[in-house]
C-alpha cells in the first residue's frame, strides 16, 4: 500500500511539470457537488440521457451531473479498470448479466434502507427486472428499461412467396413451414436466421420448450434436461435443413445486416432494435409476438438498471439522482426518444406510438409470458463458455445433445465456485 | 573540429584525468537516468511487481486481494482452456517464423545489382507496416468473407472451394497468422537489405572464383553472413507471437464459431482479468507467459551461438 | 549484368508486391461501394462512388477532432522518449555508477511482459491525477520506453569514444558533452527511434480505448474501433473508416520513406 502511494508521488512530482496537477475530486468549492454518470450507448440514447441530466439540474442546482459515454465494448473493462482502482463513476448503468458480480463483490450501494425510508414503489417496475437487480434480499439497481424478444419479418419477402404474416397464433410449426417456403437459394434469400445468440434466439425457444438455463436456487444447469435440448433443437433443425444461414455465415455477415438487406425473411429480435429497423431505408418489415413452442408462449425479458458506486464519495446526492432517474418524468423523456421501453409503469404507450409503422405492441403483449433473463453470481463464468459451447453446437456436423450435456458439467462446475 | 582534435590528443596523453573524471560520473548517471527510470519504473515496473504479488492472492474485482499462497497457479496449469491457448499461442509464435524465409526472398530479390523500381517496391511492400491495426483486421476481416470476400472470390476462378475463412474453426488460426505474416514482410525484409549491404563484395568474388554458382553462394556466404539479422528478427518474432493479441480482440467478433481455437494466453488474460473479474488468477497467467518468453528467450541466445556467425 | 535479363526478378517482386497491395485496393473499391454492390458476386469491378460512405464517417466520428488528438499523442510521446530515452541510454552507455547494469536490466524486463498487464495499475495512475479523457492521460505512459533506451544505448555504444572525452576534459560536464557532443551525432539513432515511437503511437489501441472513451477525446484509432461496434458488418462504411483514419500515416511514410527504412534498418543491425 505504501508502494501504491509512492508510486504516485513520483508520478505525480513527474508530470507535475508538464500539466500541473489536476484534483479528480468532485467536491469543490461553494458545496457544488459534481456526478459521474456513465453509459454505453450514444447513438440511441445518448440525447434522452444528456435531456434527463438538464432536467434534473433544473431542480437540483447544487449537483453537476457529468455524463460519461463508453462504446459498449469497452465499458465493462473501463469500469473494472476504474473501480478496481477504488473509484468508478458515481452512477451507472447497470445489465442483468453482470448484477451478480458486481453486487457480491460489494461495489454497489444497497439501496433497501433507503427505498424504504423514501417509500419509493418499486411496484412501478416489472417484477421480473425488480427482481434481477435484487440479490440476498437486497435491491442494487432501479430498473431503467426492459426489453423483449420479437419475431421480425420481411413483409416484402412474405407477400412475394404468398405466405400470410405471423400473428399471436403461430407456432414453431408455422416458422418452420414458412422458413421453408421463404427460403430461396437463387436470390440468397433463407427463410430466418439461426444465430447462436442467447438473449434474442435459443433462451426463448429453451423456455417455450418448457426447459430452463439455470435452475431457481442458481445452483444447476439446464442443459442436460431433455426439454433444454429440445430448444435448442429448433433451430439446429432449421440450420441443418438449409432455411438459415450458416453460423459460420452470420459471423461473417451480422445477421442484422442481413435481415436490414432482405437476405433474412425472418429474425429473433430484441425491442432495442426497433429503432434501427424502423430507419432503414428500402426495409419493409414488421413484427409479431413469439411463437409459441411445444410448452406455450414465452420471451426473455430483460433489462437495464442504474445503480451507484458502493465508494461514491456523494451517496445522497447519487441517491438523489437515481430517484429521478427512476421518475415517471426521466422514463418520458425515455419514452420519447422512442430508443427503449422504459420500465416505469403506464409509459409503455408513448415508446409503442413512437414508431407508427411498426407493431410494436406486439412487444408489450408479451409481457405476461416474459421469463427473466438467466443469471447467477458469476454469470461471465459460464456466459463466454455457453456462447462457445452452442456456437459449436449448432455449427456443421454437430450433435446438440452431446455439446449441450458436455456444457452442463463444465457450467455446474463454474456454479459450484460462487460462494 | 581542431578543439576537438587538440583535446583529442590531450585525452589520449592524460589517461590519469580520465579516470579522477569518470569517478565523478555517478552523480551525473543519476541524474540522467532519473526521469527514464521514474517513469518507466511507475508506469511499467511497478506494475510487474504489483502483479507478481497480486499472482499469490485471491484479488477479485473490487474487494481487497487476501493471500491465497499458490492456488492461483496450482489452477493455471490445471486448466484445459490454458493448455488450449498455450498451444495456440506456440503456433502463432512458430508460425510467424514462416515469415522470415519469405522476407529474406524479398530482401535477397530487391537487392539483385542494377534492378529499378527498387524504391516503388519498397514502398508497396512496406505499406501493410505502416496501416493502422484496427484498419488491418478490419479489411482482412472483409476479404476473409464467407460469401463476398475476395479471397474466395480469387479461389473460385482457379476452381477452388473458399471458405468463411475466420469463423471456420480449421482455418481461422491460419488465417490470422497470414494476416500477421502479411503485416511483417516488410519490416523483416528492411532489416535483412540492410543486413544484405553489409557484406562485404569480396567474399562473393572469392566464391566465385572458387566455382560456386549464384545458388551456391547464397547458402555458402549470403545466408551465414546474414545470421545475425535472422536471429534479431526470429526472437522479435517470437517475442510478438506470443503476446499476439491484438488481431484475435479485433478480428473475432462475438459468436464466433472459432474463438475458442484461436484464443490465445494473453487473450485469455484478457477475458479472465477484465470480463470474469479473477484478476489474481490473470496475474498469475501473466507471469507464468513471463517465465516461458524469458526462457524462450534466453534458449534463442544460447542456441544462437551454433548457427549466428559474427563477421 | 543486362537490365533485359532482370525480368524474372521483376516478374516475382511485382507478383509479392500484388499480394501486398490487393487488400488496400479492394478497401479502396468498397468504400465507393454501396451495401448492395459490396454483397454481390461476382464482385462489382466498377462502384457507384458512394460518397455517402466517407460523409457516414464523418457525421457520426468527429473525425478532425481526433485527427488533432492522434497528432498531438504522437508528437508528445516520440518528443518525450527522443529525450527521455536518449538521456539515459548516454548514461547508460557511457557513464560509469553504482548499479547500472542491474538497473539497466530490470528495464529491459520490461519488453517481456504484454502490455495488457500494465492497464489497471496505469489507469489507476492516471485516473488518480484526473487525467481521464484528457490529452495528457493519453500520451503520458508512452512517454517511456524501454525498447527506445535500449536501441539508443546500443547506437551510443557505436559512437567512437575520443570525441566526447575530448569535450569533457575541456571541462564540459557529461549533460553538456550529451547535449552538445553526443546528440548531433546520434542523429541517425534518434531519427529511426522517431519514426519507430510515431508509428507505434499512431496506431496505438488499447490503451486510448480504456483511458479516454469520450468521441471528442479520442485518437483516430480508437474512433475506428467504435465505429465498428455501431455498423458491425457494414463494409462500405468501415472501409471508408479505416481508408480516413490510415491514410494521413501512409502519406507520412510516403514523404519519409527514407528515413523510416533506415530507421528500421538500424534496429536490426545491432
């Protein structure tokens, strides 16, 4: 500790010369009192966050909130770089994924005793997002958006080979059928796409096969139960019948792109791409609820919190904020915006009116069905494997069942190190 | 140039003072080597030390680091995904050996007396070294194209199948190590001209007139002479071929079918250390790729004395 | 020897030199392409000159912003060691002090460690001195390098030693000698340590990723690299990208070429 100290006197005596030394302490002069706040995504959010942090200053003129954007990529490393230093921003956004380890490891505020103090309703909220950023009985995070999964289609793509639009009504054996007749070799065209992508693709048929990823107490994998297996093979099942890309394809050509330039006629995908559908140009395309598999309808339902620093130096002004960012107030601007769903209740409404064009009640509908997304303490320690083990699986000449059950192990291996 | 030259010829008459000055000399290295060694040691020193101790504890993201002697490493070794990286991490580093024989073929070509045009291909040769990474993996990245890239595009008017040649897993380590390969001609085939230029005329004369053929000298006296460079430039290469991390964290992008044979040791330093948060355990991953390059290393130089010639 | 009887020669250089330029010219091709014509086969020889692919990148990078910060990077770090790394390595080569060949080691342990070992406890460093996102936090560890030090110590040991002596016993301290002496004549060491520090710097990624993430603070190259997370797979797009943020490099080494080759020359013979 006291190497870590010298270093930074030399550091400092170093560079001392060459721009003085500057204090990245936030509290300054006159009981201003300045936030971090960070987030990764600019190009959707970015004006909806920078209209939020306006509205709050209007209101709150002893605290500057600065905003703090990182490409989603880097975030994660950036924020673990920073906290492992012991300072990370005051306020950030916050993915179910990554909730468990970073509320286990304590760099998060508990923020039960003050919900209750303030008598703040987290009944506002879906449950389910509630329910994801709680952990040992405490609540981290105050749900920001959700999202849900919806099945895209290429109108143009179904009125040329005279296949009705999906609707609530269908099911895996409507995919499957209209896949087939969608499918065009000549003009590169494949019927849906069978990426191997957990939250938009294989969860959601894993859950409407009546399986699970992770069983409730968090101690098992699902992947060595016979209805797991039987959701991964619906899309296995297309891949080898030639109505999807290949994996290897997708990798090389983002499915996105694809479904964006008519090569795809159906594709998973989230509410959080709405937006980008909704602006490409020559894209004629709409979306519809899930199918439904052999056990019923179901659809991941996920979604961002924001959270604060467990080392903020400002917990009440961090708390401050974060109250306002779950208002119904920020969740309009949100709304507005028309980039996310945002989680506040009876706001739904203006995010489903923002893009006309589009069904994207279809999302919302879905909400009764929607399963929370699969985490545990460590979620990246079986997450990078999984991905690994199903892109293989569903790569060519490969049996599902036996990658799947091998994974099982390999997963309950890493569950049974959180303590 | 006469100051110099008068004080020149008092140096050499007065070795006395010579030394009574060198004695003097410390205080002055001192001061000299202070800011190198200030910034060098609290930017990069420092942290080898911070890490070689944070390798004996259980240091996770923001908790304190406890001291867990060397279950860290009893876990390294023990790892298949380790062993796994490992190996493809000594590919890389052999594989980007392949380089050289071709760099010296470039070099040995552009030296040939009298041809033009040496400075234009120079240039274009050398242009690979001078782009951007980033900007590297992103246009191989494209030519490597499954369905539009023009590496298939060139194999299909010869006939030959192409592939998804990045997300494939049989090829995907190739690849990348032809990208790597690609990047360094250049620089490699700079080094050895320069290696070329130094020997000297006569010996080429005095083979040739002991009847030895333009092949014959290339191995008798060009390739001896240019040992040398070879070394530098295979330890260079080594060196990077395992660190090689750069090309894998640009190229593959998430769900990718071959990520988990192309990963490499540092990239998997990577993932554990920033996505996984077991940064004890990425400590001592990073030392023990320490300990292999350094003995890697340190056999080059012992095994150099066989075959590198010192005129 | 007849030029005519080179032509074998120029037939195997000109096809290597095809192989090394090919990926540029279909950079160049697509970037004028549009998404449609990049995904097309049999490839599309002539584009439509799809400007709107450059326009792209420059409506959502601050392209000339970054352009300044790559600049001003690269010249604070390669001024920085040429002074720094030449410093020490007279000294080093040079001059005589309790622990210089340890002390020299222990720095060149450095070149055996990668890099992305040094990011948390850099970070720490430079977040502690509320350099984040700022110019400053960019350059400052690249102001150092071992590998530098290392290329100038062997240069100076090259040098003839009677010059210098010849100074000092004039009565110029070691400082002066280096300054006055020394210096002019490592020129050539301090050119090829500038070109190599300008070219690494320029295309330095790792470190501007983590340290500075806010577009108007970037360098070029880690403007690239976000522009992929937002058009994944868009070619025409990330080709013009790359095409901007590669090209000021390549025209440099274009009007500096000799330099840059003896530069690099120099490091491999010693």
């Amino acid at each position: 500790m006291t190497g870590k100290v010298w270093a930074l006197v030399c550091a400092g005596a170093l560079v001392a010369g060459l721009a003085g030394c500057s204090s990245s302490d936030g509290a300054g002069s006159g009981g201003k009192v300045t936030l971090t706040y960070a987030y990764w995504d600019e190009e959707n959010q970015g004006a909806a966050m920078r209209k939020i942090v306006e509205e709050f200053t209007k209101t709150h003129p002893e605290i500057e909130v600065k905003l703090q954007f990182t490409p989603n990529k880097e975030y994660w490393t950036k924020l673990q770089t920073a906290a492992a230093g012991g300072t990370a921003p005051d306020v950030f956004w916050m993915n179910g994924p990554r909730i468990g380890l970073y509320a286990s490891q304590g760099a998060l505020l508990p923020l039960s005793d003050r919900i209750a103090k303030d008598k703040l309703d987290l009944g506002k909220y879906p449950k389910s997002l509630v329910d994801l950023y709680t952990l040992d009985g405490k609540q981290y995070g105050i749900p920001k958006d959700f999202d849900t999964i919806g099945l895209w289609y290429n109108k143009d793509l179904f009125d040329a080979a005279g296949v009705k639009y999906p609707d609530a009504s269908w099911t895996w054996d409507d995919v499957r059928d209209a896949a087939k007749k969608l499918t065009d070799p000549a003009k590169g065209v494949h019927g849906i796409g069978a990426m191997a992508w957990p939250q938009e693709l294989y969860y959601n048929t894993i859950f409407q096969a009546g399986g699970y990823v992770i069983s409730d107490d968090r101690k098992k994998s699902g992947y060595d139960d016979p209805a797991t297996i039987e959701g991964l093979k619906f899309w296995k099942d297309l891949l080898d019948r030639k109505l999807s890309p290949t994996v290897q394809q997708m990798t090389d050509n983002d499915p996105i792109e694809m479904f964006k330039s008519g090569k795809l006629a159906m594709w998973y995908d989230g509410s959080y791409d709405a937006a980008q559908y909704n602006k490409t140009e020559g894209l004629n395309a709409d979306v519809a609820p899930l199918p439904a598999g052999p056990k019923g309808k179901a659809t991941v339902i996920h979604g961002l919190a924001n959270v604060i620093y467990a080392k903020t130096k400002h917990p009440e002004q961090a708390w401050e904020f974060l109250r306002f960012l779950g208002s119904e107030q920020a969740n309009r601007i949100q709304a507005e915006s028309g980039a996310v769903i945002p989680a506040y209740e009876g706001l739904q409404d203006s995010w489903v009116k923002s893009m006309p064009k589009l069904n994207l009640q279809a999302f919302i509908d879905q909400l009764p069905d929607a399963r929370p997304y699969p985490v545990s303490k460590n979620t990246a320690a079986w997450a990078r494997p999984e991905t690994d083990a199903i892109t293989k699986a569903f790569s060519e000449g490969q049996d599902v069942e036996a990658v799947a059950r091998a994974f099982a192990a390999t997963m309950n291996a890493a569950l049974s190190q959180e303590k | 140039m006469s100051t110099v030259g008068r004080a020149a010829a008092r140096a050499a008459a007065r070795p006395a003072t010579r030394r009574r000055l060198r004695d003097r000399d410390w205080v002055w290295g001192y001061a000299m080597i202070a800011p190198l060694v200030l910034g060098l040691g609290v930017f990069y020193l420092w942290p080898v030390v911070q890490s070689v101790y944070y390798s004996f504890t259980e240091w996770t993201l923001f908790g304190d680091a406890t001291w867990i002697g060397l279950r860290n490493y009893a876990e390294v070794f023990t790892d298949p995904a380790n062993a796994r990286a490992l190996r493809n991490t000594f590919v890389y580093g052999a594989l980007s050996l392949l380089g050289i024989p071709l760099s010296i073929a470039v070099a040995a070509l552009l030296g040939t007396r009298g041809l033009k045009l040496v400075s234009l291909y120079r240039t274009l040769y050398f242009l690979p070294v001078v782009t951007m990474p980033a900007a590297v993996a992103m246009i191989w990245t494209w030519l490597y194209n499954g369905d539009y890239g023009l590496v298939d595009y060139l194999l299909s008017l010869v006939g030959v199948q192409g592939t998804s040649w990045i997300a494939n897993p049989s090829t995907a380590l190739y690849a990348l190590v032809a990208v790597g390969v690609w990047t360094q001609i250049g620089y490699n085939a700079v080094i050895f001209m320069a290696g070329l230029q130094a020997i000297p005329r006569h010996l080429y004369e005095a083979a040739s007139i002991d009847g030895a053929g333009r092949v014959r000298q290339f191995f008798r006296v060009t390739l001896p002479l240019l040992s040398p460079s070879v070394f530098f430039v295979s330890v260079l290469s080594v060196i990077n071929g395992l660190q090689m991390f750069d090309l894998v964290y640009l190229m593959l992008r998430r769900g990718n079918p071959a990520r988990e044979d192309t990963q490499t040791v540092v990239s998997l330093f990577f993932t554990r250390a920033f996505e996984e948060g077991a940064k004890g355990y990425a400590a001592a991953m990073a030392v023990v790729l320490m300990a292999i390059t350094l003995l890697l290393t340190v056999v080059q130089f012992r095994v150099q004395k066989r075959w590198v010639h010192y005129a | 020897m007849r030029n005519g009887r080179l032509w074998p020669v120029h037939l195997v250089l000109a096809v290597g030199a095809a192989a090394m330029v090919m990926p540029f010219f279909w950079q160049v091709l697509t970037s004028l392409k549009t998404f449609t014509e990049a995904t097309r086969t049999p490839p599309v020889w002539i584009p439509s000159f799809e400007w709107s692919n450059f326009a792209t990148v420059l409506d959502e990078t601050p392209f000339l912003q970054q352009f300044g910060n790559t600049v001003v990077m690269t010249a604070g770090r390669t001024l920085a060691q040429l002074l720094f790394c030449s410093l020490a390595a007279y000294a080093f080569a040079r001059l005589r002090f309790p622990g210089r060949d340890v002390i020299f080691i222990a720095l060149l342990s450095v070149l055996m460690v990668p890099g992305q070992l040094f990011l948390i406890p850099q970070y720490q460093i430079v977040q502690s001195l509320g350099w984040l996102n700022t110019l400053p936090g960019l350059i400052a560890p690249g102001m150092f390098s071992a590998f530098g030090t290392f290329m100038m110590r062997q240069f100076f040991m090259t040098l003839p030693a009677e010059v210098e002596e010849a100074a000092r016993l004039d009565g110029a301290n070691p400082l002066r000698v280096f300054w006055s002496v020394m210096l002019p004549l490592a020129r050539p060491g301090l050119m090829a340590l500038g070109v190599l520090t300008v070219l690494w710097s320029w295309n330095d990624l790792m470190w501007p990723l983590i340290v500075n993430t806010d577009p108007e603070s970037m360098p070029l190259s880690a403007g690239l690299s976000a522009l992929q997370g937002e058009h994944m797979t868009d070619y025409p797009v990330l080709m013009a990208g790359s095409l901007m943020a590669s090209a000021p490099i390549v025209v440099l080494f274009v009007v500096m070429q000799r330099q840059l080759i003896e530069g690099i020359a120099f490091t491999g013979s010693k």
